[in-house]
C-alpha cells in the first residue's frame, strides 16, 4: 500500500506498521467507499430529485436520474427566483459580520494572550462561554433591544430616501451587530489557539525594543496571522450564512424585504396540495450554493476551524 | 518569520503607535539605524529600554504596563460580546420574573416567579424536558462512536484521505434548512429511500415523521449524519496527536490492533472526547433550526424539545415571559455543562 500520499508520512514513523495490514485493504476501501454512500445519499438524491417533473418523481426511484423525458429544470428557476432576494440580503449581513469577527476576535486575543496581566484568563473564560451560549436565552431580550429600544429603521427614516438605501437595510444592520457580536468568541479562540503557539522571543525582543503593542501587533501579529484569517473567514462565513434562528426571530416574516436566505427557504413550497420535493431540494442547492463552493474550494480551512 | 518581521519594520517610519506610551530614550534607541533591527539576543537597544524603565515615574509605568496597554485591543470586542451575551441573559432573566405577553410595554413593576411554578406545573414542559435529555445522550454518543470509528479509518494512512474527510465532513457545512428539505424526502412515506430500504428486507412503510414513536429516533439519526464529520475531525487531530513510537511499542509487545485501540489509544483521546461531548450536549440542547425547518413552530408529539417549546411560547404564541423563564431552564443546563468543563480547562492550565 503506497504511502506517499500525504505530506506527513515522512515524518510519520506508525507508516511502517501499517504497511503491513495491506491485507485488509479491501475490506478498509470498501467500508470507506460504503461510508461515502452514506454522506452522500441523502444530497445526491436531493440533486436528482431537483430537476424532476412530477411525473418523474412518482415513476422512478430518488436516488435514480430520471429519463430524458423527466427531466426538467423548472424549479431550479423557481426556486431561483424565490430565493435570489434572500441570497442578496444574506451576502449583505453574513460579509460584513464575518469581516468584523474576524478583526474582533484578531485583536481581542491578541490583548488576551501576548500580553501578560493577571485576570486575562477569566477575562477570556466570558469569551469561551460565551460561545456556548443557547442563543433561545438571548432572543427574547434581543428582538425587544432592536425593535423597541433602538429602532433603526424610524431613527435612520432620513437615509431610505437616498438612492439604494431603503428600509430593509435597517434590518440588515441589526443582524451585523448581531451576528459580529455572537461571532466574536470563538473567532477570539481561533485566533488565541494560534497566538500561543507564536514565537515569544520574537515579541518580547520587540518590546524590549520599545515598540507599543499596537506596533507589535501590525507589524509582527497580523502578518504571521493571515492563514488563521482565512480559516476563520470561511468558517465564519459558512455559520453566519447557515445561521437560522436570529432570521427567524429579528426578521420574523418570509415576506419582509430584509428576509435571509434560510428563512426564504424554510418557508418554500409549501401549498396546499402538500410539499413541492423537487422544488424544495432545487431551493436546498440553491441556498447552499455559496457554503458548498466555499466548503469545496476551503476545505482544509473548514475542518481546521471546526477543531477548537 | 524573523526576517518578514525585521524587514515589515525597517521601512516603517516609526510613526504609528507612538502616541499610546511616553517619549522615552527607547524611542530614540527605536529610531536609531542599529536598532532597527529586531534582536532576540538583548542587544543594546534591548538594554537601553531595561534601565530606562526604571527611570520612570509609576505613572509612566502604569500607562506602560502590559494591562493598559492591552485594554485597547480587548475591551471593545468584550464590550460588544458581554452585551449582547451576558447582560441580554440577565434582561432575559428579568423579563420571565415579569407578566410580559401579547403586544405592549413590559411591565417590570410586579415581579415573581410565577412562571416558573406554571413551568413546573407544564406537562408538555417534562415532555419536551424528557425529550431533550433522551435526544442529547443519545446524539452525543451516536456522534462519538461514528466519529471515533471514521477517524480511526482515516488514520490508517490511506490513500485519497483528504478526499474522504471532505465527504464525511461535508453535511457539517450545510444549513439545517437545507439538511431537514433532504431528510424530509429521505423519511417520506410514499417516496421515500429509508423506507424503500425497509421494503427491501420486507418491513414497512412507516411514518418516521409522522410516528411519535419514531420521530425523535429519525430526528437523532439525521442529525448523527450531520454532526459526525465535527467529532471525525476533533478526534482524527487527537490521533495524529499521540506519538507513533507508541503504536510501535504496542506491536512489540504483541498487541492486535483492536486491543492496541482499545488499551492504548482510545484513552489517550479522553481530551478530545470531553471537548467533543460539550460541543454535541450543547448543541442537542439548543436544537431548533432542523426541527423548525420540518414542523414550523410545532414539532410532532414525541419530537418537541425545550429549545422548540421556548421559541413557539415567546414567538408564536407571544408568551414573552414564559418563554424567557424556559430559556432561563436551557441556560442553566447549558451552564452545567459548560462551566465544570471551563473550571477542568482551568485547572488542567488549557486557558
């Protein structure tokens, strides 16, 4: 069995001992195959579900392409359309929000980690509970705060009449704030994983030098900590795009300009007559499209985000 | 690294920053050609700034010190956290004191906690209490046991391992909106693959969405299918963790590979279970976006949790204040969970 695949089995001396159960490959290769088939299930079927008609869905097996015949990529369109305003008003929110987390929780671990005062791990302790939080004792306290007390859209009412800028942005800015300040702990843990790891010597010459910490950090800090940026921007950007809950409960309703794409979508085909499959699972890929190009293109970020 | 660094500051002009500490021979010694340069080996530069130090007058060394000078960088971003996170639990927590439902002001002038005696007297709150606690233990360990295996799988040096971790880790990355449109049409009655899978070995059709008997067991195997991928990774970096001389030593001695596993390895991942189980608890119990995507605001019998039942009293039926009194039931299991597990981080000196 060849060994060579990945770039730490040169340094990996376990490679000897596996060599020797190649025996067993079959039975391994078969397991990972099968286990594929399971991930992959119920998405693939999904897919091919999306583009049948109604017939189709009825005649042939999910999991099968249907005939030449049976297919038909009406829903796509539709649920293309249902959907683009949804895509928009997420771009809008999850962009900016992720930008903010990440230069957030940058600087909030760097005052946490690479300076040296007691109490900075209680401090940082808040950070790390915070990520756990369940966001339902939140919400409540969350949609009062920005509907009763703030108000954005009466207190910007002078901005909608400017070109490009309507109500809806009002919402827009809220679910910013939002998402940034929910997003700021475990961004502050990312970056903190990383930041313990840097090299001391390097940082205390530094300040030895005389160079202020906000020296330091632009100068020595963010350079070294742009791989951990890209980690925690496609990390992010998949949770605060997936992101339902604060939707559901700070936009409230599917046909409210502001509304996200999630939102949109849990709300799509449903009539009378019963759930539209194939234009929900059109929907499904449609709102998903951004995270799984991202999570293709990504996928070493993602998973090294998902470790903390 | 050292280079980047030097170079990055030799074309500084010094300018930046400046105003945050006192004017100091160390700014000299800063902008001197020969100091530019950054030394690792206390240099001169280095030792200029030591004695100096002591020169200062405590205000200087105060406004010098590592605390103050760190207040700009993390006080912000605790500000904007401890507010939306913190201080919006206690508000939460003085609105389920309160009579608060419907439209309207709250009302913070008769204070008890009369929701909490309702709370206790609610069956479908010990239902959705039972529920949660039956979906958190087994997802958790449906998730550990699956993820555990992959990653075991993973570790054995195959080929193409990059692209099967994508695959398992995939469902991971997508919204529960999007995950519970293709569960939906997996469990579907009439259509649907699981039970054509059942009919093949001739049992069957059953209402997996429907039965209160099987929903929360077809809600806990979708989302095993979604969240094992997290506990593959968590665990696969443990494994890549753990020294091979190890794995060598255990082949000396004799060992299979099952009881290399189970005597050697497996409690070596005891860390990596910890962090696992907090993360997949924590998430059992806030559960809401899948379940909301399949049945909207009433999951069926048998599939309501404490995360459902408090969106749907507060934002459905505009119970405000009994809503906050079960999200004040959700937090505290979510501290119990959370703060033992920050105290052993603690003391284990992982903060």
């Amino acid at each position: 069995m060849s060994t060579d695949t990945h770039s730490s089995t040169d340094t990996d001396p376990t490679s000897s001992w596996i060599d020797r159960v190649s025996a067993s490959d079959v039975g391994l290769y078969a397991l990972l195959l099968g286990l594929v088939a399971f991930y992959l299930t119920p998405i693939q079927t999904g897919l091919v579900t999306s583009i049948k008609t109604s017939q189709a869905l009825r005649e042939t097996l999910p999991f099968l392409p249907p005939g030449a015949a049976g297919i038909t990529f009406e829903k796509w369109q539709v649920a293309f359309e249902a959907l683009s305003s949804g895509m928009i008003n997420s771009m809008l929110f999850t962009i900016p929000s992720t930008i903010l987390c990440a230069v957030f929780g940058s600087m909030a671990a760097y005052g946490l980690t690479l300076a040296n005062w007691r109490g900075q791990v209680l401090v940082f302790a808040t950070f790390i509970a915070g990520i756990f939080i369940p966001y339902q004792a939140v919400i409540i306290p969350l949609s009062e705060f920005w509907t009763v007390w703030v108000n954005l859209d009466g207190r910007l009412a002078f901005l909608w009449g400017l070109p490009l800028l309507a109500e809806k942005h009002a919402t827009i800015i809220e679910l910013i704030i939002t998402h940034t300040a929910y997003g700021i702990p475990i961004c502050t843990v990312l970056f903190r994983a990383q930041y313990q790891t840097m090299s001391w010597e390097m940082i205390e010459a530094a300040r030895l030098d005389g160079a202020s910490m906000w020296r330091v950090y632009r100068r020595i800090v963010l350079p070294l900590s742009i791989p951990m940026f890209a980690v925690v921007f496609i990390f992010q950007f998949t949770q605060i795009w997936n992101e339902f809950l604060f939707s559901l409960t700070l936009i409230r309703s599917v046909s409210d300009p502001a509304a996200s794409v999630t939102l949109i979508l849990s709300g799509l085909g449903e009539a009378m007559e019963g759930v539209d499959f194939p234009l929900r699972m059109a929907g499904a890929f449609v709102a998903a499209l951004p995270t799984l190009i991202v999570y293709v293109l990504f996928a070493d970020e993602f998973a090294e985000g998902v470790k903390v | 690294m050292r280079s980047r660094a030097r170079h990055a500051r030799s074309d500084d002009g010094g300018c930046d920053g400046r105003a945050d500490r006192p004017a100091s021979l160390a700014d000299a010694a800063e902008n001197s050609p020969d100091a530019s340069a950054l030394r690792s080996d206390g240099g001169v530069a280095g030792e200029t700034a030591i004695t100096d130090d002591y020169e200062r007058t405590r205000l200087q060394r105060w406004r010098d010190s590592d605390f103050v000078q760190s207040v700009p960088f993390w006080l912000p971003p605790f500000l904007l956290m401890g507010f939306f996170v913190y201080a919006a639990i206690g508000w939460n927590f003085l609105i389920s004191l309160t009579e608060y439902s419907g439209f309207g002001d709250i009302d913070y002038s008769t204070i008890g906690l009369h929701n909490y005696v309702e709370l206790v007297a609610d069956a479908g709150f010990w239902a959705a209490t039972r529920n949660t606690l039956v979906l958190l233990v087994a997802f958790t360990l449906a998730c550990l046991v699956l993820g555990l295996s992959l990653a075991i799988l993973l570790d054995r040096k195959i080929r193409f391992e990059r692209t099967f971790r994508t695959i398992y880790l995939l469902p991971f990355a997508l919204s529960f909106i999007v995950t519970a449109q293709f569960w939906m049409w997996m469990y579907n009655f009439d259509f649907g693959i699981i039970n054509g899978l059942f009919g093949l070995v001739g049992l069957g059709p059953y209402s997996w969405l429907g039965s209160p008997r099987l929903v929360l067991g077809s809600v806990i195997f979708a989302l095993m299918w979604q969240f094992s991928g997290y506990t593959m990774v968590v665990y696969l970096a443990a494994l890549r963790a753990i020294p091979g001389d190890q794995y060598e030593a255990a082949r000396v001695d004799g060992a299979n590979t099952l009881k290399l596993y189970w005597r050697v390895i497996i409690p070596q991942l005891k860390p990596a279970t910890v962090s696992a189980s907090v993360v997949l608890v924590l998430f059992a119990l806030k559960a809401f976006d899948f379940l909301y995507a399949i049945w909207g605001f009433r999951p069926r019998r048998g599939a309501d949790i404490l995360a459902t039942k408090m969106v749907r009293e507060a934002f459905q039926r505009q119970e405000w204040a009994y809503g906050a009194s079960i999200a004040i039931v959700l937090f505290i299991l979510s501290l119990a969970i959370i703060a033992p597990y920050l105290y052993q981080q603690y003391t284990q000196g992982n903060l």
